[in-house]
C-alpha cells in the first residue's frame, strides 16, 4: 500500500470504533457528504455519480442506493478498499468541479466500510439496500427509486457494469427466472437483519462469520508474506518508538515485561500496529513473547482500553509499510501533533469480550 492509501486508512471513515480490514474482497461503502452538504446538487449529477461509480479501476459493482445526502454501495474490490475510496473521492471532486466550475472536497473523510462475506451476507445485504428508501419513506416501493440497482435485479438482460450475477446465484437455484424470482422476494414482508454500521463481527468491521474472517486474514497473511524477518522486525521497533513517544517512555520501558500492568496496557497498540500493516498475529507472537490467542484478546479488547482519539493519533503518525520504511527514516516524517498521553490503566485489562460501540 501507498503512503496516500495508509493515510486514508488512518484518517478515512474515521467513525469506525471496529478495526477494519483489507486486501482483495466485496465492501459495502455509505458514504455523506462533506460539512454536511449535499452530495448531489442537480438530478444529472446523478447519472454522472453512477457512471463514476461503475467504472471504478480494479471494481466491480454490485449495487447501489443513492440520495442527495448520501451513496450506499456494493463494490467487489481487486485491490484494497482504501485505494479504491481515493479513487471515487477525487473522481468526486474532478466532477464537482467540472459541473460548478469550483473546487470543494465533495465526500466526507467519515462513513463506513464493511467487508462482507459473501455465501453469509450478500443477499441480504442487497435486498436490504434495496428496502432502504421504502424504510426511510422515500417512496411506497422500492421499485419506484429511480437511483437504485433494484431497477435492474427486475430486468431479465441487466446492464453489463452491474454485477447483479453474484447476488442471484445465492438467491435462485438455477438460472431461469431470476428475475422473477426476485420480484416476488421483494414483495414478500421485508425487517432489516443487518447492523450496516457496525457490521455482524464482534472485532472487525464486518459482516462476516467467524471462521472466514480467519480465512480472510490467513489469506492476507500469505498475501503480505513478502515481509521479511527483518522487515517485521523493523515494523515491530517502528511501532514500539511511536507508542513509547506518546506515553513518554523509552522503549525499553514499554518492551519491559516486569511491569505487567504497563506491558498488558501498551503492548496492544504495537499489535495493533502492526495488524493494520498486515501482519499476521502468528509472525508476532515471538516478538512479545506471547502466544496468538492472547494477542487476539489484546486486539478485542483495544477499544475499551483506548480511546479512538489515541488510536487516530497514532494511526496517522504511524510509517507506512516495511519496504519504505529505511526510505521514511532517512527523510524523517514531521510529527503533526505533540505528544499526548493516556493515563493508564489502575488494573490489567480484561480478557473478555468488548461490546461494540
């Protein structure tokens, strides 16, 4: 990943309280617009709105429910989400200028992001989107929005930049009347089943089963096998400089085990780190002389033990990945912010689970 795409991970869809994952995979995106403005002004900005979004580098596109506030979407991603969202942002703002002959950020930095499991999810995630202006009573049918992919689920020869393939083949056994088939679903009673701003998953943003968020990982894991030994290592003693400069230790202090109470407090934020570059608990667990499901419970319970604010500093100052990382420290990166501290815990941290906010 770029240090642009870091940073976006970092500061982007700053609302989040769940850790978020990446690589390769389906993502629900809801986005608004920024300062609270509209995000379209005029009808044909809609039509310009979708072509921008169907047309995505590396995407493809599932659904969509869009309104003047806001864009829900479906997008399968060949690259990672934080990419692909700088993508749409600065599509976005070329369009603003294009139509208006000025210049504003269009997309607001804040919003969510769901990577979605797709045999456990998919279908109900689109129906739901779908349901999603007769809930807000917008319309008495969800057929009547005119600037929603359900348009197209209803025609037997759909349009080639809508993939409406990967939903209907979980909905429908077989390949005759699908259409049909999905008529008659949206008409029957519809209750939303699905938290599209947390997600299913106690840990991640997610809508997902536990077995294949660990898929998922495992996967990324062998993905980011690239790093080195030594690229981990020098991840590991980035990550400890950075949160012992926060709390005002050395980094002998932190790593210092003795203290258990600021070792089990601290330590987490290293994993954690380290976990949003890619690293698979099971290549940590040697350095922090910890076995993985104990660093899986430091990573639950991370959000109770700190507050977003730490955890937002700290990601935006954190260095980018393990090949760039000699390059950052010849050049040295600014700090933005002086150093802000937490006050510790008075007991370790609980080992169980966290309820999500």
């Amino acid at each position: 990943m770029s240090l642009a795409a870091i940073q976006k991970s970092a500061n982007i869809f700053a609302m989040q309280t769940k850790m978020t994952l990446h690589g390769a995979g389906v993502y629900y995106f809801a986005v608004t617009g920024a300062k609270d403005q509209p995000i379209f002004n005029s009808v044909f900005e809609f039509e310009y709105g979708l072509n921008i979004l169907s047309k995505v580098t590396g995407t493809r596109l599932l659904a969509y429910v869009l309104d003047d506030q806001q864009m829900q979407f479906v997008l399968r991603c060949q690259r990672d989400w934080t990419e692909v969202m700088d993508d749409i942002q600065t599509a976005f703002d070329n369009l603003h200028e294009r139509c208006w002959h000025r210049r504003r950020q269009v997309l607001s930095d804040q919003g969510v992001v769901l990577l979605v499991d797709e045999r456990a999810s998919l279908v109900d995630l689109i129906l739901q989107l779908h349901h999603s202006p007769v809930h807000g009573g917008k319309v008495a049918d969800a057929s009547l929005w005119p600037w929603s992919s359900d348009r197209y689920y209803r025609e037997p020869t759909p349009p080639v930049w809508l993939d409406t393939e990967s939903m209907l083949n979980l909905l429908v056994n077989g390949r005759r009347n699908r259409a049909q088939h999905y008529i008659d679903v949206m008409k029957a009673p519809f209750k939303p089943r699905l938290d599209l701003v947390h997600g299913s998953h106690p840990l991640y943003q997610a809508l997902a089963r536990d077995p294949w968020i660990d898929q998922h990982l495992k996967k990324e894991a062998l993905i980011q096998s690239a790093y080195s030994r030594s690229d981990i290592q020098r991840l590991f003693d980035d990550a400890c400089q950075l949160v012992a400069r926060q709390f005002n230790l050395t980094t002998a202090e932190l790593c210092d085990k003795m203290n258990r109470r600021r070792f089990h407090h601290l330590m987490p934020l290293v994993i954690w780190l380290l976990r949003e570059r890619g690293v698979h608990p099971e290549a940590m667990t040697q350095l922090v002389d910890e076995d993985e499901v104990r660093l899986q419970l430091w990573l639950r319970n991370l959000p109770a033990d700190h507050t977003r604010n730490i955890r937002d500093k700290l990601a935006r100052q954190w260095s980018p990945a393990a090949p760039e990382l000699a390059v950052m420290a010849t050049a040295g990166v600014p700090e933005t912010d002086s150093p802000e501290t937490e006050p510790l815990a008075t007991t370790e941290p609980e080992t169980g689970s966290v309820t999500p906010h």
